[in-house]
C-alpha cells in the first residue's frame, strides 16, 4: 500500500474492490479495525477513518457489539459510481478529442472495436 494516496484512502479503496470482486459479498463481515490495522501495520485510528468514509457512504454498516458488514445493494451502488468516474474521466474526454479530429461515432466505435479484437 503506497500508491501515493493517504492510507485511510487505500484502505478504504482495498475493501471497495474486494465488495466489486465478490470476494467480500453483501451482508458478509468486514475485517475489524484491529485486524486492518494489524494486517497493514498502521494505527486502528487509521483504519478506522477508511472504514468511516465506507460507512458514510453506504457501503458498510455497523452491527453494535459484532462488527462492520457490508450492506445490501453496496456492490451494485459501488459499480454504478465507478461507471459514472470511468465515462467523466475516459469516454468524455475522448469523445471531445474525437470530435475535434472529425471522427463520428461510427468511426469511433469501429477503432474502438478494432482495438478490442486485437
């Protein structure tokens, strides 16, 4: 974990991916603040402010004197915002350039499937 991002961050984004990969499905148990903190050797107070920004999001949920879960619908609403971040920082983007070069969507879409083939 140093990908330049602050490690809450990280932690944060690690448990995201394992929610989208299936590896940590709906209403299953997270790993504790301990265990995290153990795992990755940082302070529980970091781990714990990764895990509050999934909270606050929706993504994880608090079961009082058993732990953290993940909540239901979490995957679906995980790859829904990061469909959304991919069109805002990829396809929009790229359709402004092919635009600007004169390509239509035809053209664009035969490239794109071109590439994918190869």
């Amino acid at each position: 974990m140093d990908d330049g991002r602050p490690i809450f961050q990280q932690i944060a984004s690690t448990l995201e991916a394992r929610i989208i990969d299936g590896s940590m499905p709906e209403e299953t148990q997270v790993p504790s603040i301990n265990e995290l903190a153990a795992f990755h050797r940082i302070n529980p107070a970091t781990a714990l402010k990764g895990v509050t920004l999934l909270v606050d999001a929706g993504v994880l949920y608090k079961r009082r004197g058993i732990g953290m879960f993940v909540a239901a619908g979490a995957r679906d609403r995980l790859l829904s915002e990061r469909r959304e971040a991919f069109r805002d920082t990829y396809v929009r983007p790229l359709l402004e350039q092919a635009a600007a070069l004169g390509l239509d969507s035809a053209q664009l879409a035969e490239m794109i499937r071109k590439e994918a083939d190869a």
